[in-house]
C-alpha cells in the first residue's frame, strides 16, 4: 500500500534528500510557520507555493547537518545565492536557520550537536551582514524605515538592510530582485516607494561609515 507523498516534498522543486524522521519533518513545517509569521513580505510575494519551496528546502538543509560544516556552509552560500536572485536577502536564510536548529533540537533533542552545525552556518551569514553594518544599526535602521513608510509590510526594513549589504557582498541582484516588487507602484502607493528611496540612500551613507573605519 503506498504511503502517499512525502510531507515536504515540492515536485517544482526536483529532486533533492528530505529527512525521514517524523520528528525533523515536523520540525521543518513548524520552522517554515515560524519564519512567514515573522517576516509577511514571504507570504505577501510568494504565496502559498512560496511556502511549499520553503518547506522543500528547510527539509534540505536539515540532511545538510549529516555533512561536515565546510559542506554545510558551501551548500547553504550556494542555495542563498539562488534566493537572493529572487527577492530573499541572505538575512531570510539566516533567521530561517537559526529557527529550524531551535525546532529540531526541541523535538530531538539528542541531536542538538548536529543541529548546532546550522545555527554557525548562520552565524556566518550574521558576521557577514554585520561586517557591513553593526547589528544596533541595522535595528535602528529598520526601526527608522517602519516610521517613515507609516505602516505596509511588517519587516521590510530588514530586508532592504541585507539586500544591501548582500550586494556590498558582491551579490548583484539583491537589492533589484527585491525592489522589482517592493516598488512597484501598481502594488504600493507612491509613498511608500519613496520611503524605500529615502531609506536606501540612509542605508548606504550608513554602510559606507562604517567601511571607512
């Protein structure tokens, strides 16, 4: 008798390894809840076949913490590179990480050390982000971008910092593949478009501060 799809699988997605354990699984499906709640822009862009891929990769890296770190940490920068392509700043990938090692480490516990292999590798895309810009501010920067743009999407201000940090990185198509949807303005008032353009410029007076020390 056929025990029917596998939980995270996404056709659209090819062929790539997916845990087993039932555990990892839930704690994949928890992780991808957890990661759309906190940033709506995933959810607002994406939609629900967004989320089907999210669910596809987050089962992914869960068989990456098998590998060493190295492999780990090259495959994570190579599925990064594919996102920001398509409007994720690494920062996306970083909070997802750390949120899917906290999941699997809560419902399987005596794995903690082997999970504990993607919490550095997001740790490596938090150094990175906050070579660019120090952490207080970047908060105080997204903090600043939620007043000017008086409401919208929730956290976009995070996203606009990392996509310019990513493409300081190197990666330039971060901050296009973002803004071809943040401002278009048959989705978003002119407003709200002009508070990404006065961010932006506040973004990167800021960047280039710090890359002077």
């Amino acid at each position: 008798m056929s025990r029917g799809p596998h939980p995270l699988h996404n056709s659209e997605a090819g062929s790539h390894p997916l845990p087993s354990d039932k555990r990892e699984i839930e704690a994949v499906l928890q992780a991808t809840l957890r990661s759309y709640d906190a940033q709506p822009y995933l959810m607002e862009r994406f939609g629900v076949r967004g989320e089907a891929y999210s669910r596809s990769d987050g089962g992914f890296l869960v068989t990456l913490a098998s590998n060493p770190q190295h492999y780990v940490n090259q495959q994570v920068d190579w599925l990064c590179t594919l996102l920001v392509c398509r409007g994720m700043p690494r920062f996306l990938m970083e909070r997802h990480l750390y949120l899917l090692a906290e999941e699997l480490t809560r419902l399987v516990p005596s794995r903690a050390k082997k999970y504990r292999k993607l919490e550095r590798a997001a740790d490596r895309l938090r150094d990175a982000r906050c070579a660019r810009l120090p952490q207080s501010e970047f908060e105080a920067l997204a903090a600043a971008f939620t007043l000017s743009a008086g409401g919208g999407i929730a956290g976009v201000g995070e996203l606009l910092i990392s996509a310019a940090c990513d493409e300081a990185d190197g990666l330039e198509k971060a901050l296009p593949s973002l803004l071809s949807w943040l401002r278009d303005e048959e989705h978003f008032p002119a407003e709200w478009c002009l508070a990404i353009d006065g961010a932006l410029k506040q973004i990167r007076s800021r960047m280039g501060r710090y890359a002077s020390l």
